[in-house]
C-alpha cells in the first residue's frame, strides 16, 4: 500500500495527489506516493486567491500538488470534500471556521463534569446536519469521575434524547475504549470536536497507545481564553485508524448567538492545574 492510501485515498494512488496530515502557518505536510515521508509543500501563489479556486487546504484534505524532490512542492489545488464540519460565526470577520474534513466518523465529544450540556450537544448536532459522508457519534468523557454506570446510562439517555449512536468512555478507568475502538476501521478518518479540556488529545493518545498528541494545552487556561494549539494533525494508529485531532473550541455557534456557557464552565474544572 502507498503511504497516500494508508492515509485515507480509497481510490487510485496516482502520483501529484496528497493528503495533509499537519498543517502550521503556511507550511503543509503531505502525505502521497512519491515519498515515504512527509513532503514539505507551500501553497502555490495565487492558486487560491481566484473567486472560484478550490478551498484553501486544511489538515485531512486532499489535494492536487506539484512535487519538487529538490526545492518547493506546491500544492495546487484541494479536491472535492467528502464530509466537513464547520464552526459559523456571529459578525465575525470570517464567517465561518473549518474544523475538519473528510471523515468518516464526527465524534461530538462532552466531558461528564461541568462541560455536560444537552444544549451545546444539540448545537454541535445542528451543525452536523449538513455535514456530508460521515456519521456523528456522541461520545461523553472522563466517565470515571461519575459513581460506575452512570457514564452509560448517560450514554444511553443522550441516545435517546438526539437519536444519535453515544458512548461513555474514560482515559482513567479504560471504560468505554474497547467499544471505541470496534467502531473505527483502518484507514478511516475519525474526528473528536468538542470544547478545549473534554480530554480528546488524550483519547488519541489512549487510542495510539503512546503520546502523539499534546494534552492540557496549558497556555490555553493563562492566555485568558486564547487557544495555543493552532496545529492540527492526523495521527496514524496502530490499528491504521486515522485520527484527527483539532484544537478545542471555546465557543461554538449558529448564526447569531454565542456559547458563554462553555467559558464559564472551565473555572470550576476540578482537573486545572
Ligand atoms: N478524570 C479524567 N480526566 C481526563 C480524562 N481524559 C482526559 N482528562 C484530563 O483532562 C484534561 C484535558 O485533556 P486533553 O486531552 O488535553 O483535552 P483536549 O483539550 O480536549 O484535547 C487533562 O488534564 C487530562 O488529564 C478522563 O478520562 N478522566
Ligand atoms: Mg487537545
């Protein structure tokens, strides 16, 4: 298998397509067929600016690139978007933020302490809605901190309520991974969003079975309220599941309302250092 399709190409591996697997500032990490590393690529100047250009390209995109064994590779052009997931905006600048794409699997991931908020659930499922290929699974952590079974019945109740798979897990007590992990198949994408803190780098790492991602973004609690994690990466693991981890997000909204629950919440976590 070509490293392109190991990460994620279900059709042909054809040299001059990759995928992003980590993106920071203006530098891109492509996984493809032409190498068996990442190949730094950059933008390519002007090919995005156009009024109908392709969408700049975000980590889990696919995209049409020109490879440079010897200077830059620039990536050209972001393929057609199986499944994306956006934040929107209340007048803001941009109207909307793209937190992932081509999944296959959105996990609407809630910590089972002050973050649980069947409202904020239903928002993340709003914006689901339209989100294309993929299906949303409501995934609550940090079960271990609630007396045993009741993550699950919490679980079970979530189910019910939005009509969407869920599942109680913990990184603590290992409730719940077993599940997780018979419901990802290898060389599938899957997707944890959620708010800053719910635990989902450390359920990568829990799934990976290492640390490969960065837990308790520490400078997002001093930097009042500034995320310090902008990269985002997808994780191969062992099982050859793709996992996307994305920064938090501190508020997340429809289209003229903004999330002040959230910022509220995070004083009272019992876990902040
Ligand atoms: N009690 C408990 N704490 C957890 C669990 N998973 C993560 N945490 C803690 O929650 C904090 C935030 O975790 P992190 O993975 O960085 O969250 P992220 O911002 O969603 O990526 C860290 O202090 C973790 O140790 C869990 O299952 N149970
Ligand atoms: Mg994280």
């Amino acid at each position: 298998m070509t490293r392109l399709e190991e990460f994620g190409w279900k059709g042909e591996a054809a040299p001059g397509i990759a995928r992003v697997v980590r993106s920071h500032g203006d530098y891109y990490h492509l996984a493809c067929c032409e190498s068996d590393s990442d190949v730094i690529a950059r933008k390519k100047k002007g090919a995005f600016m156009r009024e109908d250009a392709s969408p700049k390209p975000v980590t889990g995109d696919f995209v049409k690139f020109v490879h440079n064994p010897g200077g830059e590779s620039m990536i050209v052009e972001t393929l057609e978007r199986f499944s994306v997931f956006e934040r929107r905006d209340a007048g803001a600048r941009r109207s909307s933020q793209t937190l992932a794409v081509n999944f296959d699997i959105l996990f609407i991931t809630t910590g089972l302490n002050e973050n649980y908020s069947p409202a904020r659930i239903a928002r993340f499922l709003a914006l689901a809605e339209n989100m294309g290929r993929a299906k949303a699974v409501l995934l609550f952590t940090k079960a271990d901190l609630l007396a045993p079974g009741e993550g699950a019945r919490l679980a079970k109740e979530a189910c019910g309520m939005f009509a969407t798979e869920s599942l109680a897990v913990s990184t603590v007590s290992g409730e719940g991974l077993e599940r997780l992990r018979a419901m990802m198949h290898p060389r599938d994408t899957v997707s944890f969003v959620g708010s800053s803190g719910v635990g989902k780098s450390s359920l990568v790492n829990a799934l990976a079975g290492e640390d490969v991602a960065e837990t308790l973004e520490v400078q997002e609690w001093s930097g009042k309220g500034r995320h310090a994690t902008t990269s985002r990466t997808i994780y191969k693991l062992a099982s050859g599941v793709l996992a996307l981890d994305t920064p938090g997000v501190r508020e997340i909204g429809m289209i003229g309302e903004t999330e002040t629950v959230l910022a509220k919440g995070v004083s009272s976590h019992r876990w902040r250092k």
